[in-house]
C-alpha cells in the first residue's frame, strides 16, 4: 500500500514540476484580447481587397508583450501609442496589453479589426509571425511591426539603432567603472541582444582597453526574482556598472542602486529610480515616427514609402536617444561622450567599423570595412572582452 | 565564489522556503494545495500594495499573509466543505490567482516602494566567511530561518502537532477526543496559505522591491514539491528551498565563467539539483505519507 501511495506520488511530482519548468519558461500570462475564433473575420475582408492598406479605419490597433508602465520596453511604445491618440482625435486607438507573442496575437489583431482598425502595431518581436498571417489574410490593413526582420506586402517593419546610444553609454560606463568589469543582464540570444551587448562592449573598450563585459542570460523579458538574483550576483562578482536587455528595467536598476553600483538604463530614462548611481542609458522616442507612419496609411500612401520595407530610425533622426546623465558623471566624461555622440550623428564614426573581433579572436568585420544594417541586425557572435557564452 | 553561491542560496531561497513550510503544515493535516502558487502571488501582490499605501513594509507582511489566506480559504471551502477534487481544485486556483492578481495589480507594476533591505547583524556579520552568507540579509529572512525549528518543536514536541498530524493520519482520534478534525484542516490549510502568502511578500517587497504579473514564476509549485521529497520534514523543506536557491545562484555564476555550457541547460540545473538531491535522502528512508494524503496522492476524493 505504501509502496503504491509512494508511485503515486512520484507520479504527479514530476508533473508539478514539468509545470514549474513551463511556468518558468513562459513569463507572460495569457492576457487581454477577444474571445472569438480567427476564422470569424475572414470574410469581412474580402471587400476591402482593392483599398490602399491603412485607409478608411475608424481606428488604429496598439499591441503590446506586457505592461505600460514596465519603465521598458512597452511604456516607450505606450507613449508613442499616445501620440496617435493626439494627433488623430478622429480615429480610436486600441490597446491591448500583455498580448502572449502566440496565436493569441493573431485573436486580438482580428478583434482590433473587427473593432474598426486598418491600421495595427504589432510592437513585440514574437507578434511577427502571427501578424504575418494576419496581414496575408486582411490586405486592406497597413501594419507596422517593431523590429522584425520580415515584410508583406502591407506589412512593414520599423525599428531604431539603438545600438547606437547604447554604444555611448558603454563609452561612459568604461570612463567611470573602477573595477572594469561590466555586467549585462540579457534575456534570450536573438540577433538584437546580442548587437547591444557587443556596442556595449566596443563602446566601453574604445576608451578603457582593458573592460570587460560578463553576460547574463535569464531566459525571459521580465523575472523580477532572476533579475535580481542576476544582478546580485555580477556584484558579488566585482562588477561595478549594470546594463540590461530586458522589457522590465525597474528590478535591476533598484537593486544595483541599493547596493551601490552604478547603472545603464534601456528603453527610458529612469533616472529616477538610481539618483546615485545612474550614468546614462539608452531610449527609444516613437512620437514623432508612430505619427507619421499613420499620416502616410491614413492618406494611402503606404506602399512605396519608406514605411513599407524595414524602416530604421537612427540617432540623427532622433528616433533612437541618449537618456540624460547622472548627477555623478563628471563634466569630463559628459564632454567625451557628447563628442563621440556628434561624431556618430555626422558620420565619421562608426561602433562596428572593422576591425571587429569576436571572443574567439576570429576576425568578423576586416580592417577598413563597415557592415550594413541587415548584417548587424544578424548578428550572431559576441565581441572580444565579453565573457559568457551564447546559449545554443 | 563558493559564499556568493551560498548567500545566492539564502537571497533567492527564501520565498520558496516560507510557502513550503506553509505547504508542510496544510500537508499534515491531509491537504495538499497546488493553490500556494496563487497565494504567493496573492500575497506578492497584497505585501506591496499595502507598502505603497502605507510606507510600512511590516503591515505589508500582515497585508501579504492575509491575501495568502483569502486564496487558500478558497481551495479549503471547495476542498472540505465541497468535497472537490483537492489537485484539481488547487490547480484551478493557481490559474485563478495568475488572472486575479495580474488585473488587480496592473497599477502597481510602475510604483516603487521603500522595502526590506539587508540589515548585517553587529558583530556576526563580521565573522568571516559565515557572516557574510548567514548574517547580512533582511528581517523577513531571518524570521524564517527562526520559523523551522519553532515550526518544528510545534509539529512534533507539542499538543498542537499532535493534533495536527492527527487530521493528516488517524482522523477518527481526533473524533473521539472532541476535536473536529475538519476545522483542524481548514485551519492548517490558512495556516499554510499565510505563510506562502509571506512568501511572496519577501519576493515582491524584500528580494526586488517590485511587482510584476506571475513574478513568482513557479516559485509556488516547486515549494509543494519540496515537501513530499522533503517527507514532510520542516528541516529538509528549508534545505530544499536552499538548494534550489543555490542552483539558481549557481547557474549565473557559472554563466559568468563563460564556461562552453548551454544556458537552457542551465536553467533547468535548480530544477533538476533539487530534484536528484532530495530523490537521493528519500531513497535511505521509508516515506512517511501522511495517510489521509496518501488516499488524495492514489487517486481518492479529498474532504
């Protein structure tokens, strides 16, 4: 009897667990949206075969991977979300938050549809695919999506080189750690994580030749318990700045400033929440653009934009910013940071002009070479100094 | 490196160790609840709020076991009064609190709050070695580390152990000294949903001073497996949690090392760490299921 009560419990016990394992695994919980089946839909469609995509909406659809007030991620695309609602009184603007990147997606955009909108944002980089079908199946509706690698005929892509600020916070982090040993706490390997850190990377080497770069990944966009177990540890281990990859930025910024290191933050500007040791960071400001796009759905003049392929915004269009400086940066690392920031804007700089090495010491970009924006948007590798392994 | 992992081990074990003390106790009395999950959520979510409102983290511990009650008097009206399915029922739950606490905390995501911070105790804490692993953490901590053997000397040295255990083994005792052992149940099971409840409190207003939907991402459910490898033992449940902690600290400890090992590898290494461990102290005994929870485990109705 005891024996069998003992299988038993084996039994389940390893379920609970597989269920830990997945729960851990899946960070967001299936949230928002409409409750019927995408079929539904389909033949609502077939009249709007003809129009330009993007014209003739009643409103424009906003979905997002998690919460607006993440001080991430989704509140920089939530702003720009708001700007639309500004400059479009006439057109109602749909939010969904906590949209699963899952077929879930494909629901809420068929919903947003049915609710009027023909013109969506899908701004997560998993709602690519399901707003790839979407597209295929309703191709009077224009969509932007945020930083796929993928087009459709009424589907474009925008995203901005944030790389490109995020090189100048490495600038500063390497001018101010004292130990030279920086942390990055990243999500999963995608092309994107990866390009940040090695800007991180070469940013802080340019100016100290001896920084390096420990990555941490975490498995998932926001684990307030794994990111803080995460920053915790780089500290323990002697780092003294702290950047991340992560949609939720608020965790480490406040742990690291409780334990007195300093911060890079990303996304927005949260210097608020490290009034000691906040450096710089990086963000993201939509505004301007997510206007824009709209303006040239709403007039029908999205195909042959510049919206209609993979638009990217860079610091000189002021798509991509530099988040202010801390209290504690010095004039002098300001000075040297701005300067390289006006070198980046006019050109004569380049992050990733060759010669680039990866941690092996291979050669990935020659002497005298500079990569277009498709090859550093794949890429896969991570520079000399970063130490940690890509997951494969 | 070896203190950085044990201090880890303290830092991120701690919320697990507290709901599965919790778990341990409804356990004894013959119910097993899968709802911790939802009530470390609950109370991650009630322990933060009330600190937003209020600025006092210790009413944000009360605040946090109660939300962790509420829960888990949910799953022992369904359970005892009801006779539902108890796995079932607390699977439900889990699911349940996910939705609740993600709609009801939506406007807390962005608030920030002065929590519990590591408060080094004099003179302990210069000790080398052990000062830093064991005595520079919060008050929520060390009151956990205080609670095992109280829970403990409660369990298996008191009247009230007795009376406890007899619920989760021979219930017909009970029955004959006047005792109505299904108000011992329904207090056990309270009882644990508190303490998971201040679980989750120490997640969300001492470990990252946040809140975010499902931030205790499974925390819940490895606690109630802790138990049952853990025989029900208050002891061995703490160093489970411990080990489950340390894995953690482990696995970016040796991602930092930049060793060729695969970081999805990694990740399940607290999971399986655990999992061997405890497999390995339960195969030196006979289990010691709770009768009434062995009937639940094979397969009976709950109740």
């Amino acid at each position: 009897m005891k024996r069998r009560v003992w299988i038993k419990a084996n039994q389940w016990i390893a379920c609970a667990l597989t269920i830990a394992v997945l729960m851990a695994g899946c960070s967001q919980p299936g949230g928002g949206g409409g409750a019927s089946a995408p079929g539904a839909a389909d033949t609502e469609s077939a009249s709007g075969g003809t129009a330009a995509p993007g014209t003739g909406g009643t409103a424009v659809g906003f979905i997002f991977v998690g919460t607006k007030d993440d001080h991430g991620y989704n509140q920089a695309a939530y702003i720009g979300s708001e700007a639309v609602e500004k400059a479009y009184p006439d057109l109602k603007v749909l939010r969904a938050e906590n949209v699963p990147e899952t077929a879930e997606a494909e629901r809420v955009m068929e919903q947003m549809i049915r609710d009027g909108a023909k013109i969506i944002f899908p701004t997560s980089y998993g709602h690519l695919d399901p707003a790839l079908n979407v597209a295929k199946r309703h191709p009077d509706v224009a969509f932007f999506h945020q930083g796929g690698l993928k087009t459709a005929e009424n589907l474009g892509t925008y995203f901005g080189t944030i790389w490109e600020p995020i090189y100048l916070a490495g600038v500063a982090a390497g001018k101010m750690s004292k130990t030279g040993k920086l942390g990055y706490v990243v999500s999963v390997p995608i092309p994107q994580v990866l390009l940040n850190v090695n800007a991180f990377q070469l940013g802080a080497r340019s100016v100290n030749p001896n920084a390096t770069t420990s990555v941490v990944f975490t498995g998932s966009w926001c684990d307030p318990g794994q990111q803080a177990n995460a920053a915790n540890s780089l500290i323990d281990a002697g780092v003294d700045v702290i950047t991340q990859h992560q949609d939720c930025t608020k965790t480490i910024i406040e742990t690291a400033e409780r334990r007195g290191v300093m911060s890079v933050g990303y996304h927005t500007d949260a210097s608020e929440l490290a009034p000691n040791g906040w450096l710089t960071g990086s963000s993201w400001n939509w505004s301007d653009l997510f206007v824009d796009m709209v303006k040239v759905a709403v007039n029908g003049e999205f195909k042959g934009s510049k919206y209609d392929g993979k638009y990217r915004g860079m610091l000189k269009d002021d798509i991509v910013q530099l988040a202010n400086f801390g209290a504690n940066v010095p004039d002098d690392v300001k000075a040297l940071v701005e300067e390289k920031k006006a070198a980046l804007i006019d050109g004569t700089l380049h992050p990733f002009a060759g010669p680039v090495k990866d941690q092996t010491g291979n050669v990935r970009i020659a002497e005298g070479e500079l990569p277009t924006l498709d090859e550093l948007e794949a890429t896969d590798y991570l520079v000399e100094g970063v130490i940690g392994n890509i997951p494969k | 490196m070896i203190a950085d992992i044990l201090t880890g081990a303290l830092r991120s074990g701690t919320s697990v160790m507290l709901a599965s003390q919790g778990e341990l106790v409804s356990e004894r009395a013959g119910v097993i609840n899968l709802g911790t999950e939802g009530a470390m959520l609950a109370g991650a979510l009630g322990g933060f709020a009330v600190t937003v409102w209020t600025g006092n983290p210790w009413l944000g511990v009360l605040a946090g076991g109660f939300c962790g009650m509420l829960i888990a008097a949910i799953h022992a009206f369904l359970v005892l009064t009801c006779g539902a399915n108890q796995l079932a029922t607390g699977l439900t739950i889990m699911f349940f609190a996910i939705g609740l606490t993600s709609f009801f905390g939506r406007e807390f995501v962005s608030q920030r709050i002065v929590g519990f911070n590591p408060v080094p105790i004099p003179l302990l804490s210069d000790i080398p070695f052990v000062g830093g692993i064991l005595f520079n953490h919060d008050p929520l901590t060390y009151l956990s580390i205080a609670l095992v053997p109280c829970l403990w000397y409660a369990l298996f040295r008191k009247r009230l152990g007795v009376i406890l255990r007899a619920a989760g083994e021979r219930e017909e005792v009970l029955f004959a000294s006047g005792i109505n052992p299904k108000l011992v149940r329904y207090l056990a099971v309270l009882a644990g949903g508190c303490l998971a409840g201040v679980g989750g409190v120490q997640l969300s207003v001492a470990f990252t001073h946040s809140w975010v939907e499902n931030m205790t991402q499974g925390r819940g459910v490895v606690a109630v497996a802790l138990v049952i490898f853990a025989s029900w033992k208050p002891a061995r449940a703490m160093l489970g949690a411990y080990l489950f902690g340390a894995a953690q600290a482990l696995q970016l400890t040796v991602q930092q090392m930049g060793w060729p090992i695969s970081t999805f590898f990694l990740f399940m290494v607290p999971y399986l760490l655990t999992l061997a461990a405890l497999l390995v102290v339960e195969r030196r005994k006979q289990s010691v299921t709770p009768e009434a929870l062995g009937k639940v485990l094979a397969g009976d109705t709950g109740g």
